[in-house]
C-alpha cells in the first residue's frame, strides 16, 4: 500500500472535487435526502469501474475511438444543455421548498439520470481511464492497483461526504433563497460544461 495508495487518492480527490455536473446532482439529492445511498454508490462504483478499466489499459483504447468520444461528447452537452436549462427555471420560478415534504423521483429516474451525468461526460473518461490510467501505470504492476485503490477510495469518501453531508446544510435550504442560488450555480455550470463540450 503506502505512497502509492495515498498517491492515488489525492490524484483522485483532485480530479472529482469540482463543481461539476455530477456533484451538483449527488449535492441536490442529499439536499432533499433522496434515493441518497444508491446515489452515492452509484457514482462511486462507477468511479472504481472506470478506474480500474483505466488502469487496465482501456485508455489507451479510448484515445484511438474518435466516433465513440465525439457521440459521447455531442450526447453529453444536449443531456446538460438541457438540464441546465430546467435549472435555470427552477432557479426563475423560486418557491418556498421544504426538503422533508417535497415529493421524490423515483430511484429508477434518480439512477438514470445519474447515469447519464456519469457516463454522458467525456470528461470523466478523460479523468478517470486516460488520466488516472496513466499516471497509475508508472508505478509498476503491484504499485498501479495500490494507486487504483486509493483513487477508487478518495471517490468513496467524497461521494459520501457530499450526499450525506448535505442534510447540515438542510437549514439553509429551507430558504427559498438559497435554492434560487444553488439552482442558479447549477444552471450555470450544467450550460458552461454543454458549450465546452460543443466547442472543445
């Protein structure tokens, strides 16, 4: 274990620690404490999957496949493109929401939309199969899968930190202000990702 493991969690750590669309979404469910555990386990494992794919060489595959980058990367900006813009309403149209009362998606849209925050991200295979992958692969054969480990473990701890953490922040969202904000950031961040995506 050693340096190797506490390497790849800090890489880890680094890369995921970001608002971005993903977090944004786990932040919005532990806020109103919905479907929060399989949230949180989605995205983790999801995290370790595509860690351990990276780490196994599917990186480099992934480098060489520009249909399969531009269809994610054309698919992904419509998804946020049009999220940010449902954000953007909810941020516009306000409304004093109570987090214990409102009603809750089902756990199959949550996951479905979590899985297209997910895997409709080019940027997460860039991050996660090329970057990690090949950071990790200079460490050797048993020193790269200590790397995987901690990387796949910083996801854990952030994904966890972030969804159940979010209910000491429920106070403040009994404010319609605070919604209006956090809807506001998320719109904002969902269309900027959408247009780096179309112009990158």
């Amino acid at each position: 274990m050693g340096i190797d493991f506490w390497a790849g969690m800090a890489t880890g750590l680094a890369l995921i620690v970001a608002i971005g669309s993903q977090n944004a979404f786990v932040l919005r469910s532990g806020l109103k404490r919905q479907h929060v555990l399989p949230i949180v386990a989605f995205c983790a494992l999801s995290d370790a999957l595509l860690i351990v794919a990276g780490v196994g060489g599917a990186g480099a595959l992934l480098r060489g496949n520009d249909w399969l980058m531009q269809l994610t990367r054309y698919g992904g900006a419509l998804f946020l493109a049009s999220y940010g813009l449902l954000a953007a309403r909810r941020a516009w149209t306000g409304g004093h929401l109570h987090v214990e009362g409102e009603g809750s998606p089902t756990l199959a849209a949550a996951l479905a939309a979590c899985f297209a925050f997910t895997f409709l991200n080019p940027h997460v295979y860039l991050d996660t199969m090329v970057l990690l992958g090949a950071v990790a692969n200079q460490r050797g054969e048993a020193g790269r899968w200590w790397f995987a480990t901690g990387a796949a473990t910083g996801s854990v701890l952030w994904f966890s930190a972030l969804g159940f953490g979010a209910r000491l922040l429920v106070p403040l969202f009994e404010k319609d202000s605070a919604w209006r904000v956090l809807d506001s950031v998320i719109a904002v961040v969902m269309l900027a990702l959408a247009v780096s995506l179309l112009l990158g």
